[in-house]
C-alpha cells in the first residue's frame, strides 16, 4: 500500500535548516510536513508520539539537544516503532555511524549531500525500501549492509523508562528538585514518586549515577 | 547567491528563497570560500548570503576578501555559532546583516529585500539585538565559569568522581584519603562554586568544560 501523502516530522537543532528542508520535501517530495520546530530530543520523542500513526518518516539530527542522534533514534523507535528515522549528520565518524544503525536508524546522511539526492533517499525509504542508505556529497546514494552487534548494552539499564521520566531525568541533570516539580507542575511528591522509580529500574544508588548512566548512554546529553 | 559550507543546507535554503516572487538564487551553490569569491567575481549577485564559517581561509580573512568583490552593505552572513567579535568584526567590515541559523525563512528574505534597497538600520537594529543576546549568554557563562575555575585540580577529581555515582568511601579508596577528608573536599567545593548541591556542581563543571 503506498501512502499518499507520507508524514515527516523534521528534528534539527537548526531551525532554519529544518524550516527549508521541510518547505523542500513538502513541494518536491510530495510529503506532508508535520512538524519542524523539534529542537531537542526530548521534543522529537514527545511530537512523533503525538502524530502517530501519520509520522512515517523522521528527520533526525545527530546532534539534536540534549540527547545523541542514536539514543534519541532508540528512544523514538521503542515508543513509536513506525517511522523510518534518517539521521543527518556533517563530518562523522564511522563509530557515529554504526551506532545510528544499531540504534535502527534507516540512513544516514551528511548534510555534504545534494537535495536531489536526499529527495532520492527520502522516496526509497517511505516506499518500504529495508535497505540501509548511506548519503554524502562524495560518494551519493549507496546501500550498505546491515552492521553486527547489538550496540550500548548500557542502554538496556535505561530500556524501561517511560517519555515522563526521560523528561525528570533531563531536568534533574540542571536543576534542583523543587525546580523540577514546578517545571512539570507536578507535586514534590509525584516527583519523587519518578525519581524512586527511575533509580529502581536503573538500579542506580542515587540521582547522580542514574544522571551519569543516562549521560553515557547519550540520552542526557549537554 | 547562498554560500554554505553544507550543501543539503545551502540546496534547501536556496530553494526555499527562490520560491519568493521577488528573490531569484543562483543556482550553483559554492561550499567553500574560494568557490564563493569565484561565483560572487562572475555572476555579481546582488546580495550574498554567507556562512562564517567556510572552509578555505579564516573568517576574518573571508571577510575582507569577500567585500572586495561586492558593494558594501550587500552581504548577510548566517551563522550557527557566533561569539561578539565575529559579529562586530563583520559589521565593522561592511556586512549588511548578521542572522542566526535559528532564524525563519520569512526572515532571511526580510534581511535580502531591506539589503537590497539599502534599508540598513532596520538590519543593524537587528544585530544590536543579536548582540544584546549574545552579550547575555557569554555574561551568564563567565559568572558561571568563574567559580568553576578557582576549584584546584585535587577538587576537581573530586567532582568527577562524584559524577560517576560512586559514594563517599569509595572516592576516598580511590584517592587514598580518609571518607573526612573527601567530605571536607566537597564542603569547600560547594562554597567555592555557591552551587545548592554537588548535583549543581556537577552540571556547572560539565558546562564550562572542566569534566567530560
């Protein structure tokens, strides 16, 4: 069944790259824009689960806020398995790569790419293409094979969070507790009710090492 | 003319702007500077969207060269990273305008149209404004920075390895100290930096690039 008028939603910590590729895929592309003012991981996480089941394509910067392009890819991808995420990137290195891929990313493309190309890309992808896609301004459009392994085994500790705690664990990270309960216009106590369950799933000992897994995992990210 | 050192955004944003009935973009879009100084000495475009970082020369050095081959008050720079000097630096060189990369596309062709006929002090209040940001930002980082940076070495191991989760005793293993004299190591710490908790301590740190 091809899908009309597929759905994107576009995460970019630049919003003026984000904006004009939306404009580009919505007149050349035929897509359907349906966000483009994500700017953190977070956001991305919160808006793709607010569009489902229209979201069939995400554009993803590797460096999206505040989480890393493959822990913001895991985390979309286990609450909204649906879309196809493409991860746009600029000077990466082969490890950034692999790790886009295991985390189940379906391309990944520099933003050395030409829109020709990345429109290219973009069809092949929301027509059901399984192939993975890498694309640069060097080499163009190429299929590569899928990588071996199973990526950060440290991502598992955090695996059962829910969207709600990703959210305390990211606030906890820059502010004290009672910052946070105003921030999310929850009580002291439902705040601490997340706290002790996130410290319960990531069988960490306190907030700072639940922060530190959670940061070395790439889903807190400065 | 749109000059970017990343082409999918140079492609994007030129054909966002050549959608405007009254902009038209050339349609090769140079990605470094040599390549920008050639398309600005053949083609002459009216007005030059550039990128301050563009691989090929250092910025200032774009800068100057570029205002060779185009009239003053006719190039925009855009940029994502940008610290005061550089925006002055540019101003003070003849650019037109200066605007973030987290800017609309409705306001880039704003910046060409109020280039284009000359109307410099609605683009110069803009950048008095980018500048007032800017200004914030680096006050905020510096008073933040500071108390970060009278922590001594010893202090700061301490503060990585609190990072990590690790409790009390097992720092002091770590370091050969007493469980005390890593308690008392924190309690300078917080005094130093003024920060609520070693939670705010650790954020701080990160922040201003004193641990990973």
């Amino acid at each position: 069944m091809t899908i009309v008028h597929p759905g994107v939603v576009i995460a970019d910590s630049q919003k003026l790259f984000a904006r004009a590729l939306g404009l580009a895929l919505q007149r050349a592309g035929g897509l359907e824009v349906l966000e483009t003012s994500a700017t953190s991981g977070l956001e991305t996480i919160k808006m793709i689960a607010e569009f489902e089941p229209r979201c069939n394509l995400l554009i993803l910067d590797y460096w999206i806020g505040g989480m890393t392009g493959p822990a913001a890819t895991r985390a979309v991808l286990r609450f909204s398995p649906a879309p196809q995420v493409v991860l746009t990137g600029w000077f990466h290195t082969t490890v950034e790569v692999k790790e886009g891929f295991l985390a189940g990313a379906a391309a990944f493309v520099s933003k050395s790419a030409r829109l020709s190309d990345f429109l290219e890309l973009t069809r092949r992808v929301v027509q059901g293409d399984s192939s993975l896609y890498m694309l640069d301004g060097k080499g163009g459009l190429q299929a590569v094979p899928r990588p071996q392994g199973k990526g950060d085994e440290a991502w598992d500790r955090l695996a059962a969070l829910t969207v709600r705690e990703i959210e305390v664990l990211s606030l906890l990270a820059f502010a004290p507790v009672e910052k946070v309960a105003k921030q999310l216009s929850i009580s002291l106590g439902t705040l601490r009710n997340h706290i002790s369950n996130i410290l319960r799933k990531t069988q960490a000992r306190s907030q700072i090492e639940a922060l530190d897994i959670a940061r070395r995992v790439g889903l807190i990210d400065s | 003319m749109v000059a970017d050192a990343q082409q999918l955004f140079a492609d994007v944003l030129s054909a966002a702007l050549d959608e405007f009935s009254d902009i038209r973009v050339f349609d090769d879009h140079p990605t470094t500077a040599p390549e920008a100084i050639k398309t600005m000495m053949h083609r002459r475009p009216d007005i030059a969207l550039l990128d301050l970082w563009m691989p090929g020369m250092e910025e200032p050095a774009v800068t100057q060269s570029i205002m060779r081959w185009i009239p003053s008050g006719h190039v925009i720079f855009l940029s994502w990273y940008h610290g005061r000097e550089h925006v002055t630096q540019a101003m003070r060189l003849g650019a037109a305008g200066f605007l973030p990369k987290s800017a609309d596309v409705d306001d880039v062709a704003e910046a060409i149209r109020q280039a284009h006929s000359q109307k410099l002090p609605a683009l110069a209040e803009q950048v008095e404004n980018l500048l007032g940001t800017i200004k914030k930002r680096e006050d905020f980082n510096r008073r933040v920075c500071e108390r970060i940076w009278t922590l001594t070495p010893r202090e700061l191991q301490v503060v990585r390895l609190i990072s990590t989760g690790r409790p009390v005793k097992e720092i002091a293993h770590q370091l050969g100290i007493t469980s005390g004299t890593v308690k008392a190591h924190i309690r300078r710490i917080l005094l130093k930096t003024e920060a609520q908790s070693q939670k705010q301590v650790i954020a701080m740190a990160r922040f201003c690039g004193a641990i990973s």
